[in-house]
C-alpha cells in the first residue's frame, strides 16, 4: 500500500512539473516576442537617423503596434499568472508535504546506511547488506530527483519571468517612444513587480533552487545530530 501511495504521489508532482513546464514556456514566448519588439524599435530607430524626413512617414503605425503588442502581452501574462495561482493552490498542500517527506527521507536513509558501517548489519536491517544499500539508495535517489525537477523547473519560470521584466525596462530607456507605448510599459513592470511568477509550498517556501540547498544542507545536519546523539 505504501508502494502505490509513493506511485501516485510521483505520477503527481509528474503532471505538476509538465504544468510548470508548459506555463514557462509560455513565458518564453512572451519574452521572444518582447525581445523581438525591441530588435525592431532599435533597427527601426537607427534607420530613422539617416533618412529624409519624408522617408520616417513610413513607421507611423509602429506606436500603435508597439502599444497593442504590449498590451496583449499584458493580458497573457495575467491570465499565466492566474494559472499560476490555481496551481498553488491545488498542488500547494501536497508539494509541502512531499518536501518534508523527502528531508525525511533522505535523513533516515543516509543514516541507516552510515549505521551499516559502526554496527552489525542485523542491528539495522533483516535484509541482507547489498539488498538494502540498493534499496535505500534507490529511494534517495528517487526523492532527490523528484526535488531537484521540482527546484530546476520552479527556478526556471520565476528566471524568464526576470528575464521578460528587463526586457521592459530595456524597452522603457529607449528614446522615440510613443506616450500611450510607454504607459502600457510602465503599467506592465508594475504588474510583473506586484503579480510576479512564483511557485510555492502552500505558500510556506518558494520552490527553487534555494529550497534544494536547504532540504540538502537540513538532510545533513540531521544526519551529523542522529549519528552524535547515537554515538553519546
């Protein structure tokens, strides 16, 4: 029964991941998309400085487009916010627990395996040494790299997303812009400020790579307190 509980909680945190994957690819688009716009105000701006002044009549209907490309971008980026938020809020609750369940894992399976090398091994386990240094580790590894797929993707999204919001600061310092255009830049920096994209554990940690180096260095230290509590 432990086994399948395992299985379903893996299968999960799977479909959690693929989410996570698909929200922030979305938001590699999005800063394609901005980035692209900024290659062509650049261009555009350059060219403007050598032509005639019948020749810049042509690029009249950039601001418009600058404006609507940006307040699309507006509306996606709310709308994978509020993805965001869904998922939170659904995968919240079991993600912390599987956190801790892995610190704890990967706690007592380090520890019995140390035990394996100050005591008999009948004093740890009934299986047999291989049998059970594989099967531990086996596990170990398995909670590790459910904790590191979930800390990498998780880290991955809230980095584009810091990405996409330099992007419009890069756009917002360039001259030539329309008012109605940098009004939508600055309402899109605040946005990205106030509704920034963030995975968390029922809103107890942000999943990145700062919560992998805590769940390994918390995994550690209880390690090194068991082995000084047993050995007193």
């Amino acid at each position: 029964m432990k086994r399948y509980a395992h299985i379903i909680t893996l299968t999960a945190i799977m479909q959690y991941c693929k989410m996570v994957q698909m929200i922030t690819s979305r938001l590699s688009d999005m800063h394609e998309v901005l980035s692209s716009t900024v290659s062509n105000r650049l261009s555009q701006t350059g060219v403007s400085c050598v032509l005639s002044p019948e020749g810049p009549s042509d690029l009249k209907e950039t601001p418009f487009t600058e404006t609507h490309t940006i307040l699309s971008l507006r509306r996606i980026y709310n709308h994978i916010y509020e993805c965001t938020r869904i998922l939170n809020f659904i995968f919240g609750l079991p993600i912390l627990l599987d956190i801790f369940r892995t610190v704890t894992s990967l706690t007592s399976g380090s520890y019995s395996v140390v035990r394996l090398f100050s005591e008999p091994v009948e004093a740890v386990t009934t299986l047999n040494f291989a049998d059970f240094v594989i099967s531990r580790v086996t596990w170990m590894l398995i909670f590790l790299g459910t904790m590191i797929s979930l800390t990498v993707l998780c880290g991955r999204a809230a980095s584009v997303t810091r990405d996409i919001s330099h992007r419009v600061q890069t756009f917002l310092v360039q001259s030539h812009l329309d008012s109605e255009a940098v009004e939508q830049l600055l309402l899109f920096s605040q946005q990205i400020s106030t509704d920034g994209i963030a995975f968390t554990a029922a809103g107890f940690f942000v999943i990145d790579l700062s919560l992998l180096c805590t769940v390994l260095t918390s995994a550690v230290t209880y390690v090194i307190i068991l082995i000084q509590f047993k050995s007193h």
